[in-house]
C-alpha cells in the first residue's frame, strides 16, 4: 500500500513539471521524424530519444524527492517501498509513452514485426526508469545527472555494435530488438535483447536500492 502512495506523490510531481514534462514526451519525436525517411534509422532514434526521455524524468523526480524520502521512512514507510512506487509509476508513464510512439510507428511505418516494435518500446521504458534512478543517487545534482545520461545516449549511439564498449552499455538491448524488428533477424536477437535489459534492470534497480538503502537508514539509539 505504501509502495502505491509513493507512486501516486510521484505521479503528481511529474504532473506539477508541465513544461518539462510536454519537452520530455516530444523529445522523441523529433529524434524520430529527424531520421523518417530511413525506417531503420527513425525507429531506432525514436527508441534512443524516449531511452532518454524516461530516464531523464525519472532523474528530475528521484532528485526533487529528496527531501520528502527521510519523512516517508520515519512514518514508517520501507526503503523498497520508497524506490518500488517510484519506480512503478516512472515505468507506467513510460509505457503509455512508449504504447503512443508504437501506434505511431506502425501507422507511418508498418513493420513486419509490429508486435516486436511494441516491445521495443515497452523494454526502453522499463530499462530507462531505473536507469535515471541509478544515475540521480549517484548524482544527486541535476546537471551532472543530465550530462551522465546524455553522455550515456551519445556514446550508445556512436559506439560500432561489434565492440565491447557498444555491448556494455545500458541500452545495447535496443539496438539488438532493433535489428530484429527492422532487420527481419533471428529470433536470437530477440533473446539477447531480453536477457541483457533483464540483467540491466536488475543492476539498475538493485543498485539504487543499495544506496537509498545506506542513505535512508534510520538511526539506531541503545535503549536507556
């Protein structure tokens, strides 16, 4: 129950950033129509942009919740519960924002695989929330916390798929369900492209909790 209350105040935050939040749903569509006369290219942008998007937002909330988490855990509230709400409704604003993108794709684009493009979009919002929420505990300024994701973006984008550097990056599963939604490849893509934002996802989630965990402790006085 707790976990929904966090979800529902986080939720309300991002509705307070109407700006932000109107800048953050169009990004991706200028990644997309700046590259839509290439089917490959524009999908894989549109992907890249929400990545960032998602991310990026969740970043700005993890951020400005600073000061209400310490209240929340004193009334009673679990760390998991704290990082799971959050999480829960970043990932579901995502999703809308990724099923919005999806409809858009398949009426301009019409892949062969449409099913396999809504998954695209689904995955990058479920990878990118934790991810923003990773990134706002190790940074906690916003400014360097939008530079590490653009930085993060940019070297997703430029890095060769062969080398390591292109694989170990956070987002590398888009690229691989990119080449089997658009590429017409193997259902091995499809895989490797689940299997790496499983492990993504488990790495982000579990390392904000670690530090939220240490951070948010309550103190322990010895009994008189």
């Amino acid at each position: 129950m707790t976990a929904l209350v966090v979800a529902a105040l986080s939720a309300r935050e991002v509705g307070r950033r109407r700006v932000a939040l109107a800048l953050m749903v169009t990004l991706p569509l200028w990644f997309y129509l700046l590259r839509r006369s290439a089917e490959g290219q524009s999908v894989r942008m549109l992907a890249l942009g929400m990545a960032w998007a998602v991310s990026a937002l969740t970043l700005f909330v993890v951020n400005a919740a600073r000061g209400v988490d310490p209240r929340l855990r004193l009334t009673g509230a679990s760390t998991l519960a704290v990082i799971g709400g959050r999480l829960l409704a970043l990932t579901a604003g995502g999703i809308a924002l990724a099923a919005a993108y999806w409809a858009l794709v398949v009426a301009d684009q019409r892949p062969e695989r449409p099913w396999a493009a809504a998954l695209m979009m689904a995955l990058t919002a479920v990878v990118a929330a934790p991810l923003g929420s990773l990134i706002a505990a190790l940074l906690p300024r916003e400014l360097e916390g939008a530079l590490a994701l653009l930085s993060i973006c940019a070297v997703q984008m430029l890095a060769d798929p062969p080398t390591l550097v292109a694989h170990l990056m956070p987002f590398w599963s888009l690229r691989e369900l990119g080449t089997y939604v658009i590429d017409g490849a193997d259902a091995g893509y499809l895989w490797r492209a689940l299997l790496h934002a499983a492990l993504t996802w488990l790495i982000c989630a579990g390392g904000t909790y670690a530090l939220f965990a240490w951070r948010l402790r309550l103190p322990r006085y010895p009994e008189p």
